[in-house]
C-alpha cells in the first residue's frame, strides 16, 4: 500500500467515524467517490458487502457502513455526501472543504 491509498483510507474512516471532516478541496473531492463507492455496495446489507468494504478500509467501518450509514440512503441513487468550500489555510493558502454526509 502506497502513501496515497493510506492517507485516503485514514480520511475514508474518520468520515464513517465521524460524519464530517475538513480537509483540503483535492482530497474531498477525490473521498467522496471512494466513500460513496462503498455505501452504494453497503446498501446490498449482506455479509459479503461487509466482506467487501472490510477489505479496504477495516472491520469497525465496514459495519458502521452498512448497518448505520447505508440504510439512511435506500432510496437515493447517489449523491450521499457533500462538499462545501471553506476558507482557505492560512499557513500554505491550500483550499479547504468540509466534507459531510447529507
């Protein structure tokens, strides 16, 4: 595992752990097509789509995936997660998002 799947796979499990985070505009937008990737195969509620998520991103979210965050979305067709821009950082002027589940 390379440094960038690590550092999404961190930033994916917050974001199940706890609902929002902030982060820079790149990685938001770059998260939120893995994240909603996998709430779209949580919402089967199947062992095996805990299997699969499990692989990627570990056990606890996994589950937290498909018996909590998918079911809010069963008759949703996508669009599970929200990017809102914010102030920009001040130490190296990066663009920064929050990026949240609706």
């Amino acid at each position: 595992m390379n440094e960038r799947n690590a550092l999404l796979k961190s930033l994916i499990v917050s974001l199940v752990k706890h609902g929002k985070i902030t982060t820079t505009e790149t990685k938001a937008k770059v998260l939120r097509t893995l994240v909603e990737k996998l709430i779209t195969k949580g919402k089967a509620g199947s062992v095996n789509a805990i299997r699969l998520i499990a692989k990627s991103v570990g056990v606890f979210s996994a589950t937290k995936i498909v018996k909590e965050i998918s079911p809010k979305y069963k008759d949703r067709n996508g669009g599970y997660t929200r990017v809102t821009k914010i102030k920009t950082r001040l130490s190296d002027s990066a663009r920064m998002a929050v990026i949240e589940f609706i």
